[in-house]
C-alpha cells in the first residue's frame, strides 16, 4: 500500500520534543496515523453533548486505504470538512477519535505503539486493528434517518 502521508526525512520523535504549535506543516500531516476513524460520522446529543460514532463514512474516504480520496481539494467536495490545526484543537479535539495522534499529543499524551511514526509502517495501524479498513458504509448508501443504527464503539 502506498501511503500518502509523507513520514520519511522527520527528526526522529519531533513529537516528544516540539509543541504541536511549533511543527512545521510535514510535521504536522506525518501525527496522522491514517485510521480513517476522523472521516466517520458523528451523532452528538443536543442536550448532553456526547459524540456517538457511525460506521457511515464520508463520501471521500477510501474505505481500503483509509485516506480520503481527494483530500488536497477535499473542501470543494465537503465545504464543511474541518481542518484540523494546533490553533483549533480546544474545539474540536473532543470529537477526535480516543487514538488519534493530535488528541493524545494535545492531551499530553504519548503515541501508541503501533502509530505509524514508531513503527516505520503505515499498516500497523491496520494491523493493531484500531482502523476502519473494509468496514465502513458509504453515506449515500444510508439515508440520514438511519444513522442511528448504525452506532459503533470506537476501535481501540
């Protein structure tokens, strides 16, 4: 599998050493582990606020590779796609999937064992079982009034 996040030619565990607001841009983009798991709707409860997980996917993400298929120009498609930045983590790291790299080094937390940036390999996060590979549906197969049942427990 190609990956399309270029990890290679980084200072060797920069993420233990610079501050998310001090990383250069391949920095930043090499945190992503490519679990295609931030590409999943969401339902969040009006009143309490909790974030459920969908297995209902965005039209963009390729659900073998887990990488959006047009992700440069994602926006044209998807004009409400957030990017996210060190400066817009306090609002929107709470819906962040529990292992993704931006979360956890925002929450001053360590990179699991299988990310990507430890392991040298782009399928470990396929591997560790913590993507969404080959089980996602697409969301215009699913019509929004049934999104419901399609919850899920976040793969961890």
């Amino acid at each position: 599998m190609t990956d399309p996040i270029n990890r290679r030619d980084l200072p060797k565990k920069f993420w233990e050493r610079k501050p998310l607001t001090k990383m250069t841009q391949t920095e930043w983009e090499a945190l992503c582990d490519g679990c295609g798991k931030c590409c999943l709707n969401k339902l969040e409860d009006e009143d309490s606020g909790e974030v459920a997980l969908t297995r209902i996917a965005c039209r963009l993400l390729n659900d073998s590779t887990c990488h959006c298929a047009h992700y440069d120009n994602r926006h044209q498609f998807v004009p409400d796609c957030i990017v996210l930045t060190p400066n817009n983590l306090d609002t929107h790291a709470y819906w962040m999937p529990e292992t993704c790299a931006y979360r956890l080094l925002w929450q001053g937390d360590p990179l699991p064992q299988w990310h990507p940036l430890i392991t040298g390999t782009p399928q470990s996060v396929h591997d560790a079982g913590v993507s969404v590979q080959g089980w996602t549906l697409s969301e215009f197969d699913v019509p929004d009034e049934e999104w419901e049942d399609h919850i899920i427990k976040e793969p961890t």
